[in-house]
C-alpha cells in the first residue's frame, strides 16, 4: 500500500482520481469505492481522513476549477484600458470560454438535489463574486460613464444571481426550449439597465454548455 503521503499530495491525489473519474463516469455514477480504487493502494481511510463524502470531495474539486476563475475575473476587473460596460462584456465571454468550462459542465452534479453545495454557490455568489469582482466594475461604469444605476450594489448581485443561479441548468431542470426562454430574458433584462453586452455569441456558448450538461447527468 502506498504509505509517508505528505498531507497536500494525499490531497491532491485524491482529487486528480476523483476529477477524472467524475469527468469520465459523471458524478452522480461515480462511487467513494470507484475513488479508492484509483488511488494506488491508498485506503478508504486516507480519503475521510481528509474528506467527510463524496460531496465534500465535489466541493474541493470545484474549488480548485474555480480558482481560475477567480483569476480571470480579477484580471478583467484590473484592467485600465476598457470601460465599466467593456468590462462586463468582456467578463462574460471569457467565462463562458474558459478553457475548463467544459470539463465543469461535464464533471457537475444536479444540485438541486444537494443542497449543501448549491448553498455553497449561492454565497459564493453573493459573497465574493459581486462584491469583489462585479461591483468595483459597474462603479467604473458609473464613474467613465458607461453605466447607469444609483444601486451598485444591488445591480451587482441581481446580475451574477441571474448569471450563476437562475441560468444555470445544474440547479433547474429546465428543456432547451425553456433554458433559451430564460436567456432571452437575461438578454432583455441587461439591456433594459443599458447594458446590451448578452449577444447570440455568449448565448449560443450557454446553449452548448447546457446541452453537454444534460448529456453527462
């Protein structure tokens, strides 16, 4: 058996077996057993030692997607040579085209049967991702003119709960004629606060993602 695993390589070896087994079986038909017996001898007891179940397993393997997000998000956010709306086009095209996406889309659960990790999303949204990323960028917007609101705030977190919940076919069970409804009417809603940055570009890309998360549920 394999054995004097530093802490972080446990980890890490953990997480590359689960990865690839969620991408390969989805995570739904993958088994803390069908992890176990990827891990080169490892024991069932080297995985709760460092995670509670399956679901935590999920957790950090989304985390560890989600860093790079968070990377490209702060980029974007930084950048001096575009304006506040500029920049909200610009973030929304290259989420959707993020080179892992499609791994996300294929490894994820349907969260609206877990709802610890569909808790977790819906305070990363509200918690980080508008504060920090959304909402210094419309406050440019509002200060080089190219966004209008008197609730920055507010508009930060209406726009990424729309972006990441009401929209994310992991948490509905929507049909394609039904997700497509729902992007038009994003589409609709952006433009209405001036904002037409929602075009057939970005929405064929979430049509795509959307499809291939059904394949793979």
């Amino acid at each position: 058996m394999a054995r004097n695993k530093h802490p972080e390589e446990t980890v890490n070896l953990i997480l590359e077996a689960a990865t690839r087994l969620f991408m390969e079986k989805g995570y739904e038909h993958t088994s803390i057993q069908d992890i176990i017996n990827n891990l080169g001898g490892l024991s069932k007891g080297a995985i709760y030692h460092h995670f509670k179940s399956k679901e935590d397993i999920l957790e950090a393997v989304t985390n560890r997607m989600n860093e790079e997000s968070n990377k490209m998000l702060e980029g974007i956010r930084d950048r001096r040579d575009l304006t506040g709306k500029e920049k909200l086009k610009t973030l929304f095209k290259e989420s959707v085209n993020r080179s892992d996406m499609d791994d996300l889309f294929t490894v994820a659960p349907d969260m609206s049967n877990n709802s610890k990790l569909l808790f977790s999303t819906f305070r990363d949204t509200v918690d980080n991702v508008a504060p920090e990323y959304i909402l210094p960028i419309i406050e440019q917007g509002i200060s080089d003119g190219s966004i209008q609101t008197d609730y920055p705030a507010e508009l930060a977190e209406l726009i990424v709960l729309v972006a990441n919940m009401w929209t994310n076919p992991m948490i509905f069970n929507n049909t394609m004629e039904e997700y497509y409804r729902k992007l038009m009417v994003f589409k609709q809603m952006m433009e209405g606060f001036g904002l037409d940055i929602v075009d057939d570009e970005l929405t064929d890309r979430m049509e795509e993602l959307a499809r291939l998360y059904q394949k793979n549920k």
